[in-house]
C-alpha cells in the first residue's frame, strides 16, 4: 500500500523521462496555469481583470488561440482543485524551467496578483511561499515585481 502511494505521488504530474516533449510541456503549462489559478483565487475574489490578465498572460506566453487557453485554464483548475497542495506543481517547474522561464512565471504571477488594482496579504504570502518552492530567490522575486509593476504601470491610462 505504502509502494503504491509513493508510486502515485512520485509519477502524479511529472512527466516520464521518455515522454515526448509535447506532453511535458502541456504538464510544464498546466502546472504553471494551476498555480496562477491558485494566486487569482487567493484572495477569494477572482476578478474579471484577473480572469483577463490570466488568459492574455496564458495566450501570449504559451503561444495559443483562445480555444487553446481556455482549454488549458479548464483543466489547469480541475488539478488545481483536486490537488492536495501545490507541492506537486511547483516541484515539476522547480526541476524543469530555467531561472529565466521562472522570472518569466514571477512576474506574470505579481501582473496577475496586481491586475485587480490591490495586493492582499493573502496573495503576498502565496507569492513568497511559491517563490520559496521553486527556488527563486528573494533578489530575484523582488526584480519580477518591479517589472512587472512597471508593465502596469505603463498599461495605465496618463492623464495629461
């Protein structure tokens, strides 16, 4: 019994060695929209400019149409819901994004944690413990929000 449970948490998520790499990256993808799905809810309110921000984020980054993304976000919240903590998650894009590909994540996840105008402490806490998880140092975490703030800020609307 105890074999066929470290057997499930070992293989849940993770894509096999020998997969083709269409399938790691669909798991590498949904994974990623699993925990900006997290962050999007953490403050129990999943706003339309977080719903907005979260699909222009998912179509830009990942290269796909509507259909695709929303395909993706539809099961990215299924696993997100069924999942017993984002351990599995973060650990499949700990061991396979680059620092590059995470600062990338960072920053989408603070554009998306901002996007609805306020940052509650729930989602600073989300974002420091998912940092932590994947291994992304607080240097590093601290210039993804920079930019991303300044992304935003760029986006609003000057009054002259």
């Amino acid at each position: 019994m105890l074999d066929a449970l470290r057997k499930f948490f070992q293989s849940s998520m993770l894509p096999a060695e020998d997969a083709p790499p269409q399938t790691r990256d669909r798991d590498l993808r949904l994974a990623a929209c699993a925990l900006l799905l997290e962050l999007a809810h953490a403050d129990d309110e999943f706003t339309d400019d977080e719903r907005a921000h979260l699909e222009g984020a998912v179509r830009r980054h990942f290269g796909l149409d509507h259909h695709q993304a929303d395909d993706l976000l539809h099961h990215a919240e299924l696993e997100r819901r069924s999942a017993p903590d984002l351990w599995q998650f973060t650990n499949l894009i700990r061991e396979h994004y680059s620092l590059g590909q995470k600062m990338v994540l960072a920053e989408v996840m603070w554009g998306l944690v901002y996007s609805d105008g306020e940052l509650s402490a729930r989602e600073d806490y989300l974002m420091r413990k998912v940092s932590k998880l994947l291994d992304l140092d607080m240097p590093y975490l601290s210039e993804a929000r920079k930019r991303a703030e300044s992304v935003l800020d760029d986006e609003a609307p000057r009054i002259d």
